[in-house]
C-alpha cells in the first residue's frame, strides 16, 4: 500500500513570481531548478518531502484549493525583522493559543504559510 509521502504539489498561474517568492524571499532551498519556472522542487532534505511549483497554464489546477505550508524558525522576531520590508503587510509574531509563537505570511498566490518558532 502506501509507503511513504514525497511532497504536495501547487499550482500557479504565475509560477516565476511564486518561485522567486519562496527562493530569494523566504530563502527556501532548491532542489531541483526548471528555467521555465515548472516542476521547480522546494525542500530541505533529499529523499524527504518537497513541494513542487508547476506552472498552472500548462498542466492545469492540481488541486481545487489553497494549500496551507508551515515552516520552523530559530527566531520568528529576527525573521520577521527580516521579512517585513520584502512583505507589504507583513504582521508580528504573536503567541498562539497553545503557547508556541507564530506568524501568518500569504505567498503571492494566496496560499498560507505558518512560521512557528
């Protein structure tokens, strides 16, 4: 049956912004590159999942909805310090109901990232 999870896939109408955002803004590493901007591989870790950027005007939706990415941090105030002038609206961390601190970012497309410290 299923062994393992390899990653999510999301879609974009406009993947060089979306892939520029999580490269050179988020500094997210690169695993595997496309110069055409699809099939672009995002992750920390080899053989540990990734999420990939597809260019949505050539391979169509490849799911109905936003998708929600959550991230750790050292520091969310030192991140958000770094942050805050390349994202416009950009809101503090903040501590969370369960007491851990976090921070709310949109990417380009809409889709949600959570840092959590």
């Amino acid at each position: 049956m299923i062994k393992k999870f390899s990653g999510l896939n999301i879609s974009s109408k406009n993947p060089k912004r979306l892939v520029l955002f999580y490269k050179e803004t988020l500094s997210i590493p690169v695993l595997e590159d496309d110069s055409n901007y699809d099939g672009v591989s995002f992750g920390f870790l080899k053989d540990a999942p990734v999420f990939w950027i597809w260019d949505e005007n050539r391979w169509g939706k490849s799911s109905d909805g936003k998708v929600n990415l959550v991230f750790e941090c050292d520091s969310l105030d030192k991140t958000y310090e770094e942050l805050k002038e390349a994202i416009d609206g950009l809101k503090p961390p903040k501590t969370a109901i369960w007491g851990g601190k976090e921070m709310h970012i949109n990417d380009p497309d809409g889709n949600i990232i959570l840092l959590l410290e």
